[in-house]
C-alpha cells in the first residue's frame, strides 16, 4: 500500500498506509463509522481529540452535494431529461445506497486532511 490514493480508497491509516482506520468491514453495519483510536499496525493516533470527526461532516454534506449534482447531469443528458420523479427516487435511492461508503469516506479524508499525519514508510 504505497500510494495516497490507495490508501485512502482502502481506508488505510495516513501514517503507515497499512492499518485499518475502521476496526469492522463495511458490510456490518453496526458500528459501521466507529473509528479505531490508533492504527493497528504503526500505533499512530487516529483520533486526535474528542469531536475530532465532528468536522468530518462538512465533507459528508459536499460529497452528498456532489453525488446529486452528479445524477442530475447524468439523468439530464444520459437519460434525456426524465419526469421530476425519477430525478427524486434516483437521488433519494443513492443517496441511502451510499450513506454508509459517504460515511466512511468523510472520515478517511477528514483524518488525511486535518489529522496532521504525515506518511512514514518506516512507521
Ligand atoms: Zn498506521
């Protein structure tokens, strides 16, 4: 795991790009954000100060943006322009499909950009 961009896709620890930043699979859905206090493998601090994620929701809510942004283009110039309806269930369906990966994905990028963890190939 060499690359940011992998690491970030694999929810890999910022440091060591080896530990998991979740402790449990995305397919259980307990605890499905609950993030791991340090990396499992290089023991770097994961969750630098209480509310720390609190921030992470900023994120949360661009990336939602994003994605309705995103299935309008794509109704509105793949599909033709569809009724209004579509438009809706399309959006609101997604949206609940992806929550838990939009979840997830908040947090990685929220701890790679505000939790001051540089990478360490040694860590
Ligand atoms: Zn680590």
């Amino acid at each position: 795991m060499k690359s940011t961009g992998a690491a970030i896709l694999a929810a890999k620890c910022p440091r060591c790009h080896q530990g998991s930043i979740f402790p449990v699979s995305l397919m259980s859905f307990r605890k499905l954000t609950q993030v791991n206090d340090h990396c499992p493998n290089c023991n770097a601090t994961l969750e630098p100060e209480p509310d720390f994620y609190y921030g992470a929701m900023y994120i949360s809510y661009a990336l939602s943006v994003a994605l309705v942004v995103n299935i309008m283009l794509i109704l509105n110039y793949g599909f033709g322009d569809p009724e209004i309806w579509v438009y809706l269930v399309t959006v609101g369906v997604t949206n609940v499909l992806l929550l838990p990966l939009m979840l997830r994905y908040s947090k990685v990028l929220y701890l790679y950009i505000a939790g001051k963890l540089k990478y360490d190939p040694n860590a």
